[in-house]
C-alpha cells in the first residue's frame, strides 16, 4: 500500500500581505497561523509525515513550541526562491523516506482551515487515480477581464472553471519529476499539467480559504472559532 506523506511550503515573505512577520506566523485563534495548517495534516491518521519547508533566513520559527503537534513533523530551512522551488527542495528532503509510489500532498502553509473531511476526500477519491489530483471549487461569481484603465473589457464564461486549491495530491516520483522539468509552475498541478496528464478535481469549498490580505486572516479566524477551534 502507499503511504502518504505531506509537505508544506512556508518560506514565503507573505509580501501582499504587508505585515511585519511572514504572514504564517501571525496570531489567528490563540496559535500562529501555521500552527493550525500543520495540526489539519499531523492529525489526519492516514499521512505519516509532514515536512514543513522554510526559510533559510527564518528567524521566528524557533520562538514558538511546536511539540505539541506530535512526532509527525519534520523541519526543513531549505526554501527557494519561489513556491515551486521550496515544494522541489522539500521533495528532495523527504527522498529518504518516501518511495516513488507514495502519495505526497502539498499543503499552503497559508490555508489553515483545512478539514479531516476535505482530506478525507481528497484521499478517498485519489485513491485508485492514475495522476492524482487536488481540492478545488467551482468558480461561483461571474468573471470580469480588466482593460488598462480598469474598466470591464469582457465578461469570461466561468463553464467549467474551477478555483484551485490545497492539498495537491501526487505520487513522489511523477511529481519530484514534474517539478524539475517544469520549475516555472504556480502549483504543483501545473508541472504535472506540463508533463501531459491531468490532475483530477476533488471539490473542496470556500472555507479552505488562503490567507492573502488581512481581510482573509479576520474571516479564517471566524470559520476556526466556529468550528470551536
Ligand atoms: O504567496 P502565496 O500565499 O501564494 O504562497 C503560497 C505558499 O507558498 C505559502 O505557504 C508560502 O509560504 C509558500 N512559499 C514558499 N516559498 C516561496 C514562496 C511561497 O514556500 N519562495
């Protein structure tokens, strides 16, 4: 049987969100925003490990007492340049561990509201998938395309499109693979879509929110306070 780990790239400088600390270390319901992203992944019984990739130059992760997320968690300062390349360098951090069948999901340290039934899902109906796959929704609002003076040069049909999210599910190999031959992708889906497969849509919804402005941080808070967390 494969196993599943997980990996979850944090060496971002969180530069749209303007705040004075990376934005995975600001306080959300009592912990750092990180801490309830890894404590989704450490709790779910099927993933065996979980990488949490950072900077190099992190200086804030070792203020905080992580133990209580369990022997799980693997620390990595091995970050790059960009997402794609953080996800690359955490892949070859796990090369020991993980073999070319095992399923590894890659989670945004910035998307804390994950649920066990979202992985669930996720897991449950990759399962038996020849590519893998990844949580999505559907796109709900209609889609307007900006002119350079913003104002609405179209109006974009949102038949089929979907919103793409976290976790993104792949086997080792093809993604370690992916990812090196296609190093300039915003997701990991996108270096398995280069390599010609297609990932499958496993419908997520809107509360596994990314936190990207301050707006989002005050409205993730509010869906973990209301699942009591
Ligand atoms: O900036 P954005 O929110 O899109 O980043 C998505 C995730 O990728 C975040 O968890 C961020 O920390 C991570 N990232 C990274 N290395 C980078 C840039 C982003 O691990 N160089």
């Amino acid at each position: 049987m494969p196993r599943h780990y997980a990996i979850v790239p944090a060496a971002g400088s969180g530069a749209r969100f303007g705040a004075q600390m990376p934005k995975q270390y600001l306080p959300i319901a009592g912990k750092p925003l990180i801490y309830h992203t890894l404590s989704a992944l450490c709790r779910c019984e099927r993933i065996d490990r979980v990488w949490v990739v950072l900077s190099p130059d992190d200086e804030v992760w070792r203020k905080h007492d992580w133990t209580s997320l369990g022997p799980k968690l693997e620390t990595v300062f091995c970050g790059g340049a960009t997402r794609a390349e953080s996800v690359a360098n955490g892949l070859l951090a796990a090369e020991t561990a993980a073999a070319d069948d095992d399923w590894m999901l890659v989670h945004d340290a910035a998307r804390p509201c994950l649920t066990q039934a979202m992985l669930a899902a996720l897991c449950d109906e990759l399962a038996d998938d020849a590519v893998g796959g990844i949580l999505a929704v559907p796109v709900a609002d209609t889609l307007k395309r900006a002119d350079a003076g913003q104002r609405v040069a179209a109006t974009e049909p949102r038949d089929g499109l979907w919103q793409a999210q976290t976790p993104q599910m792949f086997r080792y190999g093809v993604l370690l693979r992916a990812l090196a031959e296609h190093p300039g992708v915003t997701d990991e889906a996108g270096a398995i879509e280069a390599a010609g497969l297609k990932p499958r849509l496993v419908q997520a919804d809107t509360t596994n929110l990314k936190v990207t402005y301050p707006t989002d941080l005050r409205l993730a808070e509010l869906i973990l306070q209301g699942r009591g967390e």
